[in-house]
C-alpha cells in the first residue's frame, strides 16, 4: 500500500489471501515491469518456504502448488506463463550460486 517495496506487498497479500506468514528475507524479486493493458507495474517474486502447506479453501479461487514442468498445462496466460518460466531461471541461479557454481549475471 502507498509506499511498500514489491517484497512488502508479496508479503502482505500472500498472508491475506493463502493465511502464510512469510519473512521479508524469505522473499525473493524476480523482476518487474510494466504492464501495459493493466497500466501499472507488475511484479515478479517467489517465497522460499520450509513446507508445502495446504490452502484454505475460497469461494472466489482455487489455490494449489505446481512444478516447473506443469506449467504450460496450467490455464495460464502466455505473459504468466512467461513470467515463471523467468522466475524459474532466476531461481534455478540463484541455487547453483548458493552451491558454489557458475553463474550467468
């Protein structure tokens, strides 16, 4: 809200709508852009997390976990389709550097 980083709005919302608490340091920016029909900045973050969890159940959504391989199978749009493949680079970087690997910066 107002003036909350990317990483404080992924926080908040992700503990509002799915009930999960999640630290500042366990979120992590992928990248952001604007989006054009929205008008606004969109953008981009994943949360490292100790456990799958269950989701509460909602009336106005379905909520569920995905692997990387599932998600052209999802009933995505071609842009979040996009936008996790991304995600999914910068995260598989950022382990190989945490393991001491070579990485692309």
């Amino acid at each position: 809200m107002g003036d909350e980083t990317g990483e404080e709005t992924f926080s908040r919302v992700i503990a509002a709508v799915l009930r999960l608490k999640l630290k500042l340091s366990a979120v992590c920016p992928v990248y952001k852009y604007f989006h054009e029909e929205m008008k606004k900045d969109h953008y981009i973050s994943y949360a490292k997390i100790g456990k799958l969890e269950k989701f509460p159940e909602t009336k106005d959504a379905v909520f569920g976990w995905f692997n990387f391989k599932q998600v052209q199978k999802l009933n995505l749009s071609q842009q979040t389709k996009h936008d996790i493949m991304v995600a999914q680079r910068v995260i598989d970087s950022a382990t190989r550097r945490s393991l001491g690997q070579q990485t692309i910066d």
